[in-house]
C-alpha cells in the first residue's frame, strides 16, 4: 500500500511546483531602467528647477572593452543656474545618472547656452570574448537559479536618439532602427510615453576582416 500513497503525495509536489511557475513573475522585477537617465533630467535641487528637452546619446565602444557615454540635453529650465553653479550641476547629473543602465566612472559635465554635455565611461558595460567586443546592459539580467522570480526590469530608451557606435575598422550586429555601417541607432517614437527597447540579443562589434563573423557573433552571444 506505501507506494500507492506515495503516487499522490508525488502528483501533489508536481501540481504545485507547476502552479508555482505558472504564477507570473513581472512585479518581482526591477522597475523599468532608461538607457540615459540624465538625458530626461527634470528635478527641482534648491528651489531651482532643471528640466531636459531634446537629447541624444553616444556610446563608443573600444577593443579593449572599454565604453565612452556622451549625453547632450538641450536644457529648457536651470541653463543658466546649471553653468554658473558647478555643485548644482554635480548634485543634479549624479542623482540622474543613478537611474540609468550604466555604471558611471569619471563623470564630467558642462554647460554651454542652453546645452548639456555629460561625459562618462563604464568599464563594465561591454566584454571582450573570442575576439569580439559584446555589449550587454541592453539585455536585463535573469535570476540565477531554477524558479526563482526577480531579475532586471525592462529597458527604454529616455533619450531621444541613442547611438552604439563599434570600434574603428569593427563591424556592430544586432538590431535597431537604422544607422551607419559600424553602428546602431534607436530612436524615440514621438510620443510622451516610455519607448522601450525590443533588444532579445547582445549587440556585438566583430572585426572586419575576421572570418564567419555570424560564427563568432554566435559564439559571443553564448559565452557572455
């Protein structure tokens, strides 16, 4: 009779551990993550209001892995206050920079008229593997572990145009909407909702000259 009694108990676990799967995960992730944070910059800091209109963002990826951010804001609020005043201008970018994919080093920023320019770079950003260079933060990251919920949100842009640009002589594979060769561009949709980014694979940057590049593309994407 014991191995009768254990065939229920065994079908109880599997119901449980499927409706366990089964119950959707999404509000155990991490909110969603701009891409740029300060390039739709709108805070108050002292009584001064600081607010961004048009932006853009380049991020140049070198061969050794490296990454070099430059985020231009056209400032429609706090321009003037943003250029005299260089400890508004550190509070204002670093609390923006703290909501975005990168993890900042070496942060400059100036302001000339009604324009913003943040400098930064992000050696983590980017993984050098079989002779390629793979950029990662576009792909949030999963939970480590079998049924286990949590992980990143989901990514959108927050800028108005965002440029991935390769190193020189590299050719960029991924997905965007249009661009150079070497490079890959999203643009915003026009509307003042959040336009997220559809991105289900690493960018990668291979060599030009670098044979079965859709191999090592391939092989890049698996081992990062």
């Amino acid at each position: 009779m014991r191995p009768r009694t254990r065939l229920p108990v065994a079908l109880v676990l599997l119901i449980t551990l499927a409706a366990v799967t089964a119950v959707p995960t999404a509000e155990a992730r991490e909110p969603p993550t701009p891409v740029c944070g300060v390039c739709s910059v709108d805070t108050t800091v002292d009584g001064t209001h600081v607010a961004g209109g048009e932006s853009e963002l380049t991020i140049q990826l070198h061969e050794n892995g490296s990454t070099t951010w430059v985020a231009t804001i056209e400032l429609t609020a706090g321009a003037d206050a943003m250029a005299e005043n260089d400890s508004l201008r550190r509070v204002v970018v670093d609390e923006a920079m703290g909501r975005s994919i990168a993890e900042p080093e070496d942060v400059r920023s100036g302001v000339d008229g009604e324009t913003m320019t943040v400098r930064y770079r992000d050696a983590e950003a980017a993984e050098r593997t079989v002779g390629t260079v793979v950029f990662t933060p576009l792909t949030p990251e999963s939970p480590d572990g079998l049924f286990v919920a949590g992980g990143e949100g989901p990514r959108y842009l927050g800028v108005d145009r965002f440029t991935l640009r390769a190193p020189p002589g590299y050719e960029l594979y991924g997905t965007g909407d249009g661009g150079r060769s070497g490079e890959l561009v999203w643009t915003r949709n026009g509307t003042t909702e959040r336009t997220y980014l559809d991105v289900t694979a690493d960018p990668v940057a291979v060599d030009a000259d670098t044979w079965l590049p859709g191999v090592r593309v391939w092989l890049a994407r698996l081992l990062s």
